[in-house]
C-alpha cells in the first residue's frame, strides 16, 4: 500500500511542477508581449502630431487665400499640381488624427487585456489548456497594432512631408495676394 501512496505522490509532484514550468514559460511570453505594446506605445506617442489642429487650420487659410484671390489669365500647370497635391495633403489630416486616436486606444485595451491574461495565468484563473491559444491571439493582435502603426507612420511621414514641401510656398503665395489686392483697392 504504501509504495501505491508514494508513486501518487511522485506522479502529483511531477504534474504540479511541469504546470509550474509551463506558467514560467507562459509568463515569461507575457512579458515579452508586455514590452512590444510598450515599444508600439512609445513610438505612436513620438509620432503623434501635437498641432493636429492648427495645421488644419493653416492649410484651410492657404487655399481659401488662393481661392478667392488668385486670378489668372492662363492656366498654370505646375501651380495647379501643387494645389492638388497640397488639397490632398490637407484632406489626408483628419483621417490622420483618427487613425491616431483608434491606435491610442486599441494600445490601451490590448495593454488591459495582456494585464488580465498575466494575472490569470499567475492565479491558475479560468481555461488553463486556453492559455497558450490566448497568447497566440493576443501576439496575433500586436502584429496587427504593429502594422496599423506602421501605415500610420508612412501616411503621417508623407503628408508631413508635403506640408513642408509646399506650405511655405504657397502661404506666401497667398499672403502676397492678398497684399496686392488690398493694394489694388
């Protein structure tokens, strides 16, 4: 009887300590989800674009100047591409700002949910044979974060880039026709 007693417990012992090796591991693989959000995180808020509204506001001045005040007798093709180009830019702001705003907060939710899956597996809570399919998920979900972070990106370096291309021009443009037409009466 007693050597039945002491296989149970061998085989309890041996179950218990490959669970814990299993939440080690598991753990670990949180903490390493934990870090990319926070890198995710930190390179959206570097990114962010602070004076959202003010270039709204600027680049709107711009074209009305130009629009009601420009007058030509003929048609200025390299003025007009980069009117186009710089009404595209303008237009591209607010989706910008709402892509920045929907980035800001799918980071927070997946840093709540990692931060519940941590504490799950730490206190044996809920499906422990769900563990590694929610860690997967919840790694699948960062890699989207990551590419959603990554259009933002491109998407904010080109309109970024445009605005500095052409901006200073084109106020100019615009404020020099405004002089002259306050000149002219």
């Amino acid at each position: 009887m007693k050597p039945s007693v002491f296989l149970f417990l061998t085989c309890g012992i041996l179950f218990f300590s490959c669970s814990d090796l299993k939440k080690d591991e598991q753990l670990k693989r949180i903490s390493t989800l934990e870090k990319r959000i926070l890198l995710i995180e930190n390179e959206r808020t570097v990114n962010e674009i602070d004076t959202l509204t003010a270039l709204k506001i600027a680049t709107n001045a711009v074209e009305i100047r130009i629009k009601n005040y420009l007058v030509l007798d003929t048609i200025n093709l390299v003025l007009g591409k980069k009117m186009d180009a710089y009404k595209m830019m303008r237009r591209s702001l607010k989706p910008l700002g709402k892509q920045n705003s929907q980035l800001k907060q799918a980071i927070r939710e997946e840093q709540k949910t990692l931060k519940a899956l941590r504490s799950d597996i730490e206190n044996g809570s809920g499906s422990r044979d769900k563990y590694e399919s929610y860690i997967l998920f919840e790694k699948n979900k960062l890699n989207q974060l990551q590419i959603l972070l990554d259009e933002y990106l491109r998407l904010k370096n080109e309109t970024m880039a445009t605005y500095r291309e052409l901006h200073p021009e084109l106020n100019q443009l615009s404020l020099d026709l405004v002089r002259k037409h306050n000149l002219n009466h």
